[in-house]
C-alpha cells in the first residue's frame, strides 16, 4: 500500500466532499444522511486501499483521480442500498484511516443540499411571525448561522432518524438560531439609538460636565481600547474614527466583510467591554455604570432598565445620550484625518451600479422561470457555488449580485419573485477575515444575554399558544418578558446553589440533561442530584413570575422543548460542542448573581 495516512487525509480535504456530490446524485444518493455514509464507505473501501495517488499539488489530477473513484465507487454499490449510520458511528470507523471529520462535512452537505429550501422555509416563518427579513439580512443570517451554530448543532442530528427529514430539521434549527439573533440585534439597534450614536455630535447643556471627565477619559482609553478582542476593537476604532475618519455601521460591515447586524453587535461588544473598563477606574458614574451593564450586559431595553434602577424613562434616556455623548467627544477626538476629509467620497460609501451585461438578461429570465428552489452545485475546481438555471449553471454569487442589483431587486419584488434562496452562504470563501469565528463567538455571545434568552422564550411561548389557542397575559411584551427572566434567573439560581463544592472551586462545570426524560444534573456531582427542567422553571414561573400556574406549565414545556433544541439556555450556561441527541450538554459560565434573584423577589 502506498501513501501515507498524512497524504491520505490530504488528499480528502484537497478534494471535498462536494467533488463527487453530483455523481452520487445520479445514482440516487441523494440525501444528505445517505451521502454523508456514502462517504465513509469511500473512505474505508477506496482511500484506505489506494495504492497509489496522484501528486497532490496537482489540482486536476487529484481531481481527476477522484471524480474516477468515485464512479467506480458508485458503480460497485449500486446492489446495495446505502443505509444512513450515526456520525458518531462513522467517526469511529474512519479516522484511524482518514482524519477527516464527519460533523463538519454534514452540515457542509446540509447547507449545500437543504439550505436553498430550508432557509426559506425558517424566513416565511419570521415574517408570519412579524419579523422583517429582507434579502440581505437573511443572508448575513445565514452565513453566520453556517459559521457560529450550525457545525455544532449537527452533533445532536441523527442520520439514522432524521433521514428523510433533514429540511424540516434545518429549518427549525435555523428558525430558532436566527430568532435570537433578531431579537439581540434590535436590542443592539435601540441602544445605540439611545446611545444617540447615530446623530451628528452637537455642543449641548452637558457638554461642560463631559469636558470635566474627558481629560481623565482620555488618558485611560488607549489602555482600555488595547485591551478589546480584536474583532470589536477594530468595530469600534472605525464607527469612533479612532485614527481615522468615523464610520457608518453599514461601512463598518463592509470594511470588516461582516453583516450589519453582525457589525452592530461588535460596536455594542466593544462599548460593553469599554464599559467595564472605565466603570472600573471610576470614570462612569455609579447610575450610569449600572444602566451600562443592564443594557449591554443583559440585554435590557431602556425602559425596562429604568424600573430596574427606580429611575424614569425620561432620565434613564437622558442618561443614555449623556453616556453617550461622553464616548462620541472622548473617542471621536483621537482621529487623526482632517475634518475637511470627512466630507469626501469614500471607496466604501460608492454603490457602483454597473450596467447589465446581455448574459445577466438570460440568466433573469431564468429566474423568473423558476417554480421551485433551484439545485446548487459546487465546482470541482474554483470551489465555488454554482445554480442550476434553466439557462445553465452559473455562479451563485455572480446571481447574487444580479438580483441584489437596486434597479433590479424591486422589479423581481414586486413581480413576486422568490428570491429567499439566493441568501444561502457559501462556506469557501475567500474575504473572511482571519478572526472570523472569533467575530462570531463575539456576536454569538450577545445572543446569550439574559433579556435575549427571556425574549426569545417568549416568542416560542406565545407561538405554543397561539397554536392552543390559549390566550396568555394581556399587558406589554416588556412586562411579560421581565417575568420570564425573572423566572429563568431564579431556575437558575436553584441549579447552581447544588453546585457541588469542588466543581465550584474548578471554576467550570457542565450540566448534563437527559433530552428524552428532562432530568439534569451536575456532570461529577457525587450525590446524583437531579432537576426536572419542565417543573422547576413552571414552579419558579408561578412564585417569581407571577404567571397562573397552567400558563406556567406550558412556559415550562416549551422551555425545555427550546433547550433540547439549543434555542435557549439558561442564563449563565452556554451549549457544550459535545452535546448528542440523547444528552444535552451545558457550560457553566459565572454564578448568577444573588443580587438577582433578590430583586426578582423584591419586585413580586
């Protein structure tokens, strides 16, 4: 046998699973759980006894090479059926010939053979449910679903059930993936609004109590700015100006090739971070560090913060645009650029509308042909998307920037075109940032913030209802919202109060649930104490939440429903990597404040 395993794992990842994707389309394995078998037995049956192999710095030729195995392959199974195996099944059986990794090529295949349908599928479901979902945000959806959840949350498919279903699996995976970032980044978006961020910096009544503290500011700031990851620090540095002229988000988000939202988050990450820093050294006021940390920190709208702080609407929001007043004239300075460049044209702010070629008219008639989500193909060589049109194949992203067009998306609009589909991300791409899944967790991380979790528990709870036909509490969602998380943090603190002693000292635990039964407990607790997930947050609903104990029980399911799932947590607890579809596994982060449960108590 020659080749190394070295070059055999090479010569794996060289090709890609999608280099023989479509031949095994012809023979009819099709879907992504038979596929993703189909490729462990190529493995075991083909790479493992190949005795020879092409250089692999030869592209081609390992192409070559591939596409002719695999029809061999696929030619010499044909009498038997592929079965669908478990990943963990065909991990186990595979690397000790090929390292390669199961859980990342699935959701590869997922994305490439679903997502098409799977991501229109979740986006008509936001905006039944009154969400707005343009194009463009669906899109940086979906490409920081690809990139921050969905590799993980293929650890918790099985091939062997799901087969068949693996759409309606992506789907609602992605439903409730995206749910939670909508929910975040329009909290993210009020705040910066609040924050007054967004208007032209104008000399006002306060200006003389910001000037007091600006000299202090800005000598503690370099330190503070150098201490930011990297992905916000440089969010931050551009939307400020810092060395450089300010920023729109939009700018931010093109300099960065991030989405909006997803730059959006950065800035409120870096002013979170920057927050502690400075409140630290004392240069926030105590009311103003505190309204800080319940906006950034958990995610509180203003005017919940405001009853938090026994405060009014009106001075919270004053307080906001002081707050925010002191980082526009404290960081703003620190650019380096002329005023009189501000006003000039930026390559970033140029939207070049380029004229269509007589190619792009074909491929829109094309389109508009379409009756249902059309079939992607990547190519063997460029490791690009391709869409197969009724035209031919052509590159997604050359599609993409077809119909993104703006003399061209309103007419495909208003004729009612489906466009959905061309919002699903490519995972080979080349103007990623280094830092990308940094940047990702960094976003990702907001979207675990304890209003976040509560809100999105309530849009999961109001749907259950509605498909009851139970009518729950008639007052402001806020209100309703500020119940749940109270409800949640007093959960939590029950779960964490049997923390045993010696994981506490370890600094980080995991708690385990049992997906079928509901059961958690403490991973290691020699004492084998469990929760029962569904009561112990309908119990907590009804003595902290104040919320009539049938609608509690169903606030209860549904939570447990959405933790099974991954599309909430309990605040303080993030999703372990190593979670299956039978236990669910949690990291815990920080203890939850007692300072926290006091005050849900005091405020029943």
């Amino acid at each position: 046998m020659e080749g190394t395993r070295v070059e055999r794992t090479l010569l794996h990842r060289a090709f890609g699973v999608f280099r023989y994707s479509e031949e095994l389309d012809k023979n009819g394995v099709s879907s992504p759980s038979e596929q993703i078998t189909a490729i462990g037995l190529f493995i075991e049956k083909v790479l493992a006894h190949a005795r020879s192999l092409p250089p692999l710095t030869d592209e081609r030729r390992v192409t070559e090479w591939m596409q002719s195995a695999i029809a061999s392959f696929v030619a010499n199974s044909r009498v038997t059926p592929i079965k669908p195996e478990t990943l963990q099944s065909l991990l186990l059986r595979t690397t000790p010939l090929v390292v390669w990794d199961p859980y990342e090529d699935f959701a590869e295949l997922l994305n490439i053979k679903c997502g098409v349908t799977a991501y229109s599928l979740a986006a008509q479901h936001l905006r039944r449910r009154g969400f707005t979902v343009d194009l463009s945000a669906l899109h940086g959806l979906a490409d920081h679903f690809l990139n921050a959840r969905l590799p993980a949350a293929v650890r918790s498919f099985d091939p062997v059930r799901g087969f068949g279903h693996e759409v309606g699996w992506l789907s609602r995976v992605f439903y409730r993936f995206a749910l939670n970032v909508i929910v975040s980044d329009e909290i993210n978006r009020n705040h910066i609004e609040a924050l007054g961020l967004e208007r032209p910096v104008r000399a006002t009544p306060e200006d003389a109590l910001v000037d007091s503290s600006r000299a202090e500011l800005l000598e503690s700031l370099p330190e503070a700015i150098e201490s930011l990851d990297p992905g916000p620090r440089q969010a931050l540095e551009l939307y400020f100006g810092v060395g450089q002229r300010e920023h729109t988000l939009g700018e931010v988000a093109r300099s960065l090739h991030v989405s909006e939202f997803r730059a959006r988050g950065l800035v409120i990450r870096a002013l979170q971070e920057l927050t502690v820093g400075l409140g630290v050294q004392g240069l926030l006021e105590s009311t103003e560090y505190e309204l800080l940390r319940l906006a950034f920190g958990e995610g509180v709208p203003v005017g919940a913060a405001a009853n938090k702080l026994g405060i009014s609407q009106k001075e919270a929001r004053g307080l906001m645009r002081r707050i925010g007043s002191k980082f526009e004239q404290s960081l703003r300075p620190r650019t380096v650029v002329p005023p009189h460049v501000r006003q000039g044209t930026d390559p970033l702010e140029v939207d070049m509308v380029k004229n269509l070629r007589p190619d792009s008219i074909s491929i829109l008639e094309s389109i508009k042909r379409l009756r249902d989500e059309p079939v992607l193909r990547r190519d063997p060589l460029t490791r690009r998307l391709h869409v197969e049109l009724p035209s031919g194949r052509v590159p997604l992203s050359r599609v993409r920037a077809i119909v993104t067009d703006p003399d061209v998306y309103p007419i495909l609009e208003a004729e009612g075109v489906s466009l959905d589909w061309v919002a699903i991300p490519e995972d080979e791409r080349a103007d990623l940032p280094e830092d990308a899944p940094e940047i990702d967790q960094a976003v990702q991380e907001l979207s675990s913030r304890a209003w976040v979790i509560a809100e999105a528990l309530y849009h999961h709870w109001q749907e259950a209802a509605d498909e009851q036909h139970i009518d729950l509490l008639n007052e402001r969602k806020e209100h309703t919202v500020e119940r749940i998380r109270r409800s949640l943090a007093g959960a939590t603190h029950i779960i964490e109060s049997q923390l045993p002693r010696a994981l506490r000292r370890n600094g980080m635990a995991i708690f385990e649930i049992d997906s079928e039964r509901g059961l958690g407990k403490w991973e290691g607790d020699p004492a084998g104490v469990s929760f029962d997930i569904r009561i112990l947050v309908a119990d907590r609903a009804v003595a902290l939440g104040e919320i009539q104990s049938d609608h509690a029980e169903l606030l209860g399911a549904v939570f447990l429903e959405e933790l099974v799932a991954e599309g909430v947590t309990f605040p303080g607890f993030h999703p372990e990597e190593h979670s299956t579809p039978k236990t669910i596994r949690l990291r815990w982060i920080s203890p939850t404040l007692e300072a926290e449960l006091s005050e849900a108590t005091r405020s029943r």
